[in-house]
C-alpha cells in the first residue's frame, strides 16, 4: 500500500470535490459597504430582540471552533493521519488515540460526521492486519463516509486554515494537477509515445491510478518475471509522466503480487522495493 493520509484515502472519492467547496466557502471577500452617520439629534440606537442571544452564540462557536484547532494540534492528528501504517496495530493504536481526542473536542455540528470516521477506523482495526487493505478498499464509494469526510474538511479548512490531510485551499499541489490527465490511457499514451519501440510496455497486464486531490499514486503490474532492473526503468519512464501533472504522488512497480520497483515521491528517485 503506498503512503498516503489516512482520512483522505477512507474518503477517497470525496476529496477532491470537499477541497474545491471549502476554498470557494473560505475564500470569498464581503463586498465593501458603506454607512451614513445619523444626526446628533437621533435617538440613541438599541439592539433589536435577539442580538445578544446571536452574540453569544457567535462567541460559544468561535470558542468550540479554536478548542477544535488545538485538540488537532495537539494531538499530533495532521502528522499521524500521514504517517499512520494501518497494517501495523501500534501505529494504528496510535493514531486512534488521537482521532479520540479529536472526537472529543469535535464542535456539535460535527460529532456525527467525526463518529463515522471513527467508527470506521476502529472496525478496521478490528480486522486482522493482513486482511485491512483489501476491507479498506471496499469503503471507497461509502456514501456515510464521503459525506462525513466532505463535512470535516469543509468545517476544518474554513475554522484552522487546513484540513486533516494538509490542504490549504490556496495553492498547494491542488493547484498542480491536472485532473483530467490523470488516466491510465493518458499514461499509456505518454509512454507509448515517448517510449516507442521499447517491449518492456507490453508487458505491463495491469495499470491502477487514484487521485486524491493534488496527489496521484500509480500502480502498475505485470505477469512476466521481471527483474528489479527492469522494474526500476518502467519506474522512471512512469515518474516522468506523474511528476509532469503533480509534485505529490508515488510509483509501484510489480511482478506477479510483489513490488519489485518504487518512488516514494518526486523528491525520491525509483528504487528497488
């Protein structure tokens, strides 16, 4: 399984469509308006019904807003969400403590939404390690969890500047990618163009690409036995198209089941896994 944040691959289908929302939502600026003073002689002016219940409101959620910020902060969640192996029970042990603080902290308008992700990573734990890709997979689509991740990312990007998974709604690797380059036949058509001639192509049987905002992870697989060598060239002929479209992204080069070929990221060179 290549590195990739947690939160954002449970909710894979859903990132790139919750970013683009809460950067619109975060990034509007209030028309300018202006105002009349009123005479000397008006009467003094009185707050309508209701103004001070609206004040206080406003400031209890300004306040469950920045005890959120700090709960993630503090919780390490944004480096965990990162670093997390969710095939290893004490990184994944790790990383639900902080999810818990999280949760904890989490304002009313999003507890339902930070429950279901932690309901859902607490099942996964559950789960025998071999056994947590392939449960992990079949969340993708998860119409509860697409929603409850668009909520948290919405709410998190507009209240602390970020989201979980580091998105900032403001450039980044986002702006990087071209979402409709991001194709297994734009790969092929890359390589065939680029790499005309050359039958290590051919014997490619399996192309896999998943995007998930600004990052891309390439997989790629054939049923020839194929040496690390051999793994590593397809590696860098791939790394040439990927790193062309983002700066945040990750290669697998397999044989049969087991990588023989990886990049870890753009600043990372293809090696043998």
């Amino acid at each position: 399984m290549t590195d990739r944040s947690w939160l954002r691959w449970l909710a894979l289908a859903a990132a790139g469509t919750a970013l683009a929302a809460a950067g619109c939502s975060s990034s509007e600026t209030p028309e300018a308006s202006t105002t009349t003073a009123a005479p000397a002689t008006s009467a003094p002016a009185t707050s309508a019904p209701g103004d001070d219940d609206a004040d206080d409101a406003d400031a209890d959620g300004d306040e469950a807003a920045s005890a959120y910020c700090e709960a993630i902060d503090e919780s390490r969640l944004r480096e965990l969400d990162e670093e997390v192996d969710p095939t290893d029970d004490a990184s994944l042990d790790a990383y639900l403590e902080a999810v818990a603080v999280v949760v904890a902290a989490a304002p009313d308008e999003l507890a339902d939404d930070w429950e279901t992700v932690q309901a859902t990573v607490e099942d996964i734990a559950a789960i025998d390690a071999a056994d947590r890709e392939d449960a992990m997979l079949e969340l993708i689509g998860d119409e509860e969890l697409i929603a409850a991740q668009e909520a948290i990312d919405d709410y998190t990007l507009d209240a602390c500047g970020e989201t979980i998974g580091g998105d900032t709604g403001s450039g980044g690797t986002d702006d990087t990618m071209d979402d409709e380059g991001a194709t297994t036949d734009a790969l092929q058509a890359y390589l065939d163009q680029n790499y005309e001639g050359e039958t290590w192509i051919e014997d490619i049987s399996s192309w896999s690409i998943v995007t998930m905002g600004g990052s891309i992870d390439v997989e790629v697989g054939t049923s020839e036995a194929w040496t690390a060598e051999q793994g590593i060239t397809a590696c860098e002929a791939i790394a040439g198209w990927l790193f062309g479209l983002t700066d945040d992204g990750s290669i697998t080069v397999s044989a049969g089941d087991a990588p023989i070929a990886t990049q870890a990221s753009s600043a990372d060179a293809c090696e043998a896994a």
